[in-house]
C-alpha cells in the first residue's frame, strides 16, 4: 500500500513527498524519476506490476505533484540542485543501492544522479530517454524558452505536448501530462525551463563518458524527436541495451504498459530482451478519458 513519508522539518519543508511500496522488506528497491510537468501519479501503470518484485520509491520532484514549498528556494534550477533533491529523500530512508526508473528529462535527472553517486545506482531503465545534444534539440529547447515570455504556460505545455506526442494514440499520454501539470504555476514552470542551460553540457559529459552500470533504455519507434539520439547511445556504450516498442510514442509507459513491464522486468531479472517489440495501441475516445479523472 501507500505510505506518504513526511518533510523532516514541517514547518520548511526541506524533503520531496514520496510514497513508499514495500510488500517485502528484503526486496530490493526500485526509485521512479518522473519527467517535467509529471508526478507520482505518471508511474500508475507500473505499481502493480512491480511492487511485488521490488519495495519501490516513488519521488514527486521539487514544484511538482505533492512537492510545494520545499526549502531552501531558489530563483532557477540545474539538476545539481534537482538531484540533491532526491538524493536528499533517498539518504532519509536509508538507501545504500537501488534500481533507478526514469522517464523523459528524468532520464538526464538520472544521469546526473549516477555521476554525483555512482555507488548507488544498481541498474538503469530509462524510457522516453534523452541523449539529444543536436541542432534540432537546440532549436526544440531555445524555443520553448523564448515562447514562455510570449504564452501561458499551459497554452505553451499543450503545445509542446503536441509536437512531442502528436498521434492519436498519444492521447493518453497528452492527456495524463497536461492535467498533472497543472499543479505547476507559472513561476514555478519559469524556474524549471532554466534547467536548459545546463542541459546540453550535462549530456554532452554522459554521452561521451563510458557507463559502467548495466542500463535498458525503452523507446517507442514514434518518438521521433528523441529516438535517434537513444539509439546512437546505445550503440556506442556497450552496458546499455535498447529495446523498441513499436506503434508507440515518446511515453510508451502509459500506452504500452503491459509491454513495457515486460522488457523492464525481464531487464532488472538479468534475463534476455528483446530487441524490439510491437504494440497495437487503441485510441482512447475523449469520454474515457473523462472518466479517468477520479483515477
């Protein structure tokens, strides 16, 4: 079941909300890192599927979900500061070693974490990854930076929802990431997207540097801003290994789950991958996903 843990200190936060799933006490644990905009709740699809193997961390990152207030402030953010964050709630518990999940920019979150603290991680699954150092991620990050002075900040995550995830059969996704964005204010969004300038250098140090830990990274063969630049990562780093969901997008989590615990599972059991797998995705109709609201 759920436990929500509480901030050290209540009266200035200085702890991430985190729930922790632990059926076996001796199992090993398995951190989630959620994407931009996300929360816990982007990890629903996989609870189940993975807490009777692992005691899982689910982290609500700073700004985000259940994550108000957290102290110290600041006026911008890196993922020095983001990782610190974690580190900070994993240290709380006790964690000498984990697994790490990540999805989307959480999976540079994760390449961080794995740079400042090596030692902890175990194993890396990473889906919807992010390796993207190229002109077109340049130009993708510095627009969404110079649109934030011009559009609303939701007007401007509902667009880039679209670019990134602009299938039928993303619907889903768009749907569950733009209704938990909503949490994040307009101040609060301004700091995140300043998380571009240390962006490219942060992956410019991963790509290049070998990884020694054993890593899966999951992507859908319809993301087509970040497929690429995963692929040529997996090709040059021999710990890493990529496996395909076809007829998916960029969160193939959400619309492949079933497919998608497969391969992480068997991943995280050292048993074989396959290279590739193929989804057949139905749309969700506008009233199914009304009805998700209470979920």
């Amino acid at each position: 079941m759920h436990k929500p843990k509480p901030s050290a200190d209540m009266n200035g936060r200085t702890l991430l909300h985190h729930e922790v799933i632990a059926d076996n006490p001796d199992a090993p644990w398995l951190v989630f890192v959620h994407g931009a905009g996300g929360s816990i709740r982007t990890w629903k699809f996989q609870i189940d599927a993975f807490s009777p193997h692992f005691r899982l961390l689910l982290i609500d990152l700073r700004d985000h979900g259940d994550s108000k207030d957290i102290m110290p402030e600041f006026p911008a953010y890196d993922f020095g500061i983001v990782a610190k964050d974690i580190l900070g709630v994993i240290d709380h518990l006790g964690i000498k070693n984990a697994h790490f999940m990540s999805l989307s920019i959480g999976s540079v979150i994760l390449q961080k974490l794995d740079i400042e603290r090596p030692e902890l991680v175990d194993r890396m699954v990473m889906a919807g990854a992010i390796f993207d150092g190229s002109r077109l991620m340049h130009w993708f990050v510095h627009s969404g930076k110079f649109l934030s002075r011009l559009l609303p900040y939701q007007a401007l995550y509902g667009l880039f929802s679209f670019i990134v995830l602009p299938r039928r059969n993303h619907r889903l996704s768009r749907y569950i990431f733009r209704r938990q964005s909503r949490r994040l204010s307009t101040r609060e969004y301004l700091k995140w997207i300043e998380l571009y300038k240390p962006f490219f250098h942060l992956i410019k140090d991963y790509v290049n540097r070998p990884v020694m830990k054993k890593g899966l990274v999951v992507m859908g063969s319809q993301d087509h801003i970040f497929f690429r630049a995963a692929k040529r990562f997996t090709e040059i780093q021999k710990n890493m290994r990529l496996a395909v969901i076809e007829n998916c997008g960029h969160v193939c989590s959400i619309e492949a789950p079933e497919l998608f615990n497969e391969l992480v599972l068997k991943f995280l059991k050292g048993e074989e991958v396959p290279a590739a797998v193929s989804a057949t995705p139905v749309p969700m109709s506008w009233s199914e996903l009304k009805s998700l609201r209470k979920g």
